[in-house]
C-alpha cells in the first residue's frame, strides 16, 4: 500500500502536479502513523529523487520541486507541535559544506514531536554565522548533520571550534558521513555521536536530559 501510493505521488511529483501530490500525502497520513507515513513513504521518495538526478535521468528542476515540496510537508508537519518550555532550545544544522539536510530535518520532526523546541537552519551556512544564532538562541543543544565524507573533517573541526567557545553547549553529531567514520574516530567522539535508529536517539537524549534532573 505505502509503496502504491509512493509510484503515484513520485509520477506527481516529477510531473510538477502539486495538487495530486498533496491529495496522496492526505491520503497516506490518514492510513498510516506519521512515523510510516515520514520514514517509509517520504524518506524512500527522496531517496529516489536524489538517484534519478544523479544518474541524470531528470533535472535539477524536478529534483528542486520535488525536494522542496516534500520538505515542506515535513516542515509544516513538524511546526504544529506545541513546544514544552522546560524542554531545552536546540539548533539544528548541517556542517560546512553540506547540502544534504532532508535528514536533519527528519530528526528535527522527531525532537519537535516530543516537544523541542528547534531552529532548523537547514544547510551549511557562511563562516561564524552560526556562532551568531548560538548567542542569540542560547541553545542547550547544537545538531550537526554530515552527509558527504568529504565534508567530515570540517564538520568534526566545527564541532570541536564550538566546544571551546561555548563549553556548556552539548553537540549531538549524524547522518551518514558520521555514523560511517572509521573507528577510532567514532571513539573519539562517542559522546557526540548521536545514532542512526530511533532507539539509538531516545537513548542518547534521555541521557542527557537526565543529567539536568
Ligand atoms: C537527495 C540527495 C541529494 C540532494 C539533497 C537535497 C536536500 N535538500 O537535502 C541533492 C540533489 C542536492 C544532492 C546533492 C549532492 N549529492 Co546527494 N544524495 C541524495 C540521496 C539520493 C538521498 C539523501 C537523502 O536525502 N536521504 C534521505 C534522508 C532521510 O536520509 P539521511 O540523510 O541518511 O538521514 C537519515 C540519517 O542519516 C539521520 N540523520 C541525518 N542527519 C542527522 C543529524 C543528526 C543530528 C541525527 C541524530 C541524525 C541524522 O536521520 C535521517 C533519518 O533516518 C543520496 C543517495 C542515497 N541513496 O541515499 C545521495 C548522496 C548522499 N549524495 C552524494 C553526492 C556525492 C552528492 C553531490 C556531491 C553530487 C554532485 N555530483 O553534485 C551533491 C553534493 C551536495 C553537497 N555539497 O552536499 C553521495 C555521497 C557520497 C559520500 N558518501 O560522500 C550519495 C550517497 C550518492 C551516491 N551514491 O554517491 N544529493
């Protein structure tokens, strides 16, 4: 059924057809949880987006469509829940260099849901730019997302730059480029690293959380 629906609103999308497009999205969240309806629906269509652009089988203008209309479906999703005050504020954003951000924004629905309230600034921004978010936002918590290995290092380094500057900020690291470090690095950064299933993120957070009961 979820793959059903996936063909039709995939054929929508690359067709630019807005509005059967948020017809089968309607339609899919009123079958499945929002959980199915984000990670096996939305997540795959993505997926298959990036592939179809990058094997050249369609054009940055379908790819761009279709990105941006299901990012701003999960958006939109993610901004209608109420946020908890006593929940910490937390930044959420990709690391140098870094287009990649339809993960991050996956994981910004999933803190948001539980109450978060996050700045998602999507991808990478300009040099010492966000160091001027962290001190307008005072964030207890910073979300470093990296997709590309090449943008690793630059990633790690941020992470490391901001850890002297603001040594109270707790950084939380994703998405492939680091759950696929070599080893010794991911040991170097285990508090960091924050996972890559569901269960992996309740863990890391509720730990820290913890920690200011
Ligand atoms: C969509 C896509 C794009 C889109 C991105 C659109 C956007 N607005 O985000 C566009 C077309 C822009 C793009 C561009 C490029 N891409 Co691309 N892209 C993809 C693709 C197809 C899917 C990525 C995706 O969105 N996945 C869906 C999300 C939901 O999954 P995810 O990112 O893994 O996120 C999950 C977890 O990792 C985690 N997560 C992610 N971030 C965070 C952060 C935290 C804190 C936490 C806790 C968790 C977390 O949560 C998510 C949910 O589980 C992949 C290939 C693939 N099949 O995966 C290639 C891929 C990632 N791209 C790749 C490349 C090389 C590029 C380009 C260099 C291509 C080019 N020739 O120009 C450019 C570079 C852009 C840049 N500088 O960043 C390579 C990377 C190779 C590598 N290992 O280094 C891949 C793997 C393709 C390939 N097979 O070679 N791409």
């Amino acid at each position: 059924m979820v793959d059903e629906i996936g063909d039709k609103l995939l054929t929508a999308l690359l067709e630019f057809n807005s509005s059967k497009a948020h017809e089968l999205i309607n339609h899919a969240f009123s079958l499945f949880t929002i959980d199915k309806t984000v990670i096996d629906l939305l997540g795959p269509i993505l997926i298959k987006v990036g592939d179809l652009w990058e094997e050249g089988s369609i054009t940055t203008a379908h790819e761009h469509f279709a990105s941006s209309f299901i990012r701003s479906r999960i958006e939109g999703l993610s901004n209608s829940f109420p946020h908890n005050s006593f929940l910490p504020k937390s930044i959420a954003v990709c690391g140098p260099g870094e287009r990649h951000e339809l993960g991050l924004l996956i994981y910004t629905l999933y803190l948001r849901r539980k109450g978060f309230e996050v700045v998602f600034l999507g991808t990478s921004l300009a040099e010492n730019d966000l160091e001027l978010v962290v001190d307008k936002v005072k964030p207890k918590f910073l979300f470093l997302s990296c997709t590309i290995d090449e943008n690793r290092e630059a990633t790690l380094k941020l992470a490391d730059e901001l850890k002297k500057i603001y040594p109270d900020l707790i950084i939380g690291l994703g998405g492939i480029a680091i759950d696929s470090m070599p080893l010794e690095q991911q040991e170097e950064y285990q508090e960091n690293i924050v996972g890559m299933t569901r269960a992996d993120w309740e863990k890391w957070l509720k730990k820290r959380i913890d920690q200011f009961k």
